[in-house]
C-alpha cells in the first residue's frame, strides 16, 4: 500500500512538473509571437511550432574552452561577424551521444548582453519542417551552473532571414553544429499565406 502511495505521488508530481513546463513554454511563445520584431500583425498568425516536447529539454555536460580564438562565421548577407568558441556542450538525445559548440559574440563583448551566448544549429529537420539554414537558442553565461547547461530546443527559433529576404546577415550555423537527428521541438518553418 506504502509502494503504491509513494508510486502515485510520484506521478502526480511528475505531472505536475510537466504541466509547469508546458505553461512557461506556452507563455515564451506567446510572448515571442507577441512581440516578434519582424513578424507583426496578422502575420503572426503564420509563426509556427512543434507540438511541446518535454524529452527536447536536457542537461548538457559543458566544458568551457579558454582563450578560443575569434573567427569570421558566415552569415545569409556580406557582414561577416566575429564569435569564438565558448565551449563545448555534450548531452544524449532520443539514445544519441551529440554535442553543440557555445559561442559567444565579440560584438556584445563591451554592452549590457554580454552575457549571452549563441547557439546556432542545424538538424535533419531543416528545409522539411523547420528553416533549411537552422535555428538559433540563446542562453545566458549564468546558466552554466557545475559544468552543465540545460539547452530546451522548445525554444529554439528562427532567424530573421527564415522571414525576409536580403535584409539581415543571419549566422549560419558553423559545420559543427550539424545534429545528425531530427528537432522537432521549437520554432517550424514561416511560411506566409
């Protein structure tokens, strides 16, 4: 009877935690589908996501790279912009062993955001779902806590270039951001009816 409580209370906490996890995952597309910079007015209508996925939210193992040197990375314009590797976050997904280099931005270096670090991926999901040049997560330095990082591609999105065309210089997220998997989680494909 002990086993059986303790089972059930277990579940419903279970639950519970996912519920709170759906909600706050609800209001961060609300709020980005809200106040989308480029995507406004019943356009909005069009920005689409993957169904939630608790599973495409893990804990990462972060190793920090010290003094990576600075490089170009390509973008979708002719404005090349400077990021280094800030470390290295390996983590298992659906029974995979994968990893994402972190960068950070020496154009944020000097301001109020530099704190933020940029994740750049591609997955198998891209042009078939999801914008064919990848997606983007942004975190934050204070999330690096013990030398692990959670990374929720819940929240993953799009460029500004999945939106207009020869407008911006979107990153293009480096060879080594390749996942050799489908993501489907976060921000899909926009396409405008």
């Amino acid at each position: 009877m002990k086993t059986a409580f303790l089972s059930f209370m277990l579940a419903a906490s279970f639950i519970a935690a996912a519920q709170g996890y759906s909600d706050s995952l609800r209001m961060f597309r609300h709020n980005y589908v809200t106040t989308h910079e480029v995507v406004k007015g019943a356009d909005a209508a069009n920005l689409q996501f993957y169904e939630i996925n608790p599973s495409y939210s893990v804990v990462a193992n972060f190793e920090k790279i010290e003094n990576s040197p600075w490089f170009q990375m390509k973008t979708s314009g002719t404005l090349q912009k400077m990021y280094r590797v800030y470390g290295v976050a390996k983590f298992n997904l659906n029974g995979q062993q994968l990893s994402l280099n972190i960068y950070q931005s020496q154009d944020l270096l000097n301001t109020s955001y530099a704190s933020y670090l940029f994740l750049p991926f591609t997955d198998a999901t891209n042009g078939n779902g999801s914008y064919i040049s990848g997606r983007y997560i942004d975190l934050k330095m204070d999330a690096i806590q013990n030398g692990t990082v959670k990374l929720d591609f819940n929240r993953s999105y799009n460029p500004y270039c999945a939106y207009v065309d020869g407008v911006y210089n979107c990153p293009i997220p480096p060879k080594e951001n390749h996942l050799p998997v489908a993501i489907t989680a976060g921000e899909r494909n926009y396409v405008k009816e």
